[in-house]
C-alpha cells in the first residue's frame, strides 16, 4: 500500500512545508511494519505509537478506536479524526497521562524505531499488546500475543 494515496494534501503541504522538517514525498519512513500492524490489531483497539515522529502511519490506524502519537519533538503531524498526539517522551506520557481513559487490555503499543532502552523496557513493562522493534545487536523484535 502507498500511504501517500491516504494522505491530505492539506496535511501534506503543512507538514512538508514546516521548518526542519525531515522527511520528503519519497520517504514515509517505515511504513511496510505499521502496515502489517494495522491488518492483525483489532478495530476495537487503541493503537500507541511511541515515537510517531510526524505519524503519517496514523491514516492506517484511522478505523480503529484511537490512535495516539507519542513524541517529545514539537511539529506539525498528521492526524485523522480518531487522533490524539501527545509531545512528551513515553516516560511522560505513562506518568502522567496512562490511566486517563486507556483500557490497557484494549491498547496495542509500536514502539518503533525508538533508540532509547529505558523507553522501551518501559514499554514491554507496561504494554502487555506491543511490538517493540529497533535494528540493532541489542535489540530483537517483540510481539505480544493480542488478548482476545
């Protein structure tokens, strides 16, 4: 699937055109992963992404219960009706914001591309539907069973 095709114009003109901006029409950044993810979560799912960066993956997940965009940088993202995004780091955002309204049992966290281990530690800690992926030496692939 070309995640372009899903995209605004209007929310693609304002996320390129934003200052720093570090990606381009010829990279959407790692998309072929959150991809397979949207086909196996379940609609009724909340899907976390941790490190959402500018979350054009976001219109994979927008006919699921909500797709919340974690990152501690300031930009513009992409956003679909079911978004929330949230500037802070997953550390922050389990701190201060995990218990409001989020059925964990119901919540499926990406944590991506994510170089910080205490970060992810945190995830695999908190998360018991996860996908947890960094190409290191250092770090394998997790994929929690969904509960069912």
């Amino acid at each position: 699937m070309n995640i372009l095709k899903l995209l605004p114009t209007d929310q693609i003109i304002a996320v390129l055109q934003q200052d720093c901006c570090e990606i381009d029409l010829d990279f959407m950044g790692f998309t072929e992963i959150y991809e397979k993810l949207a086909e196996i979560i379940p609609f009724q799912f909340t899907v976390i992404d941790i490190g959402c960066s500018y979350a054009a993956q976001a219109f994979l997940f927008k006919d699921h219960k909500r797709y919340i965009g974690v990152d501690p940088s300031y930009q513009i993202r992409f956003h679909t009706r079911n978004t929330i995004h949230y500037y802070c780091s997953i550390q922050k955002l389990i701190e201060l914001h995990l218990g409001l309204n989020i059925d964990l049992d119901e919540t499926f966290a990406i944590c991506s591309y994510v170089p910080d281990e205490e970060a992810k530690d945190l995830v695999r800690k908190t998360f018991k539907n996860l996908f947890v992926f960094y190409p290191s030496n250092k770090s394998k692939p997790v994929l929690n069973k969904i509960a069912t």
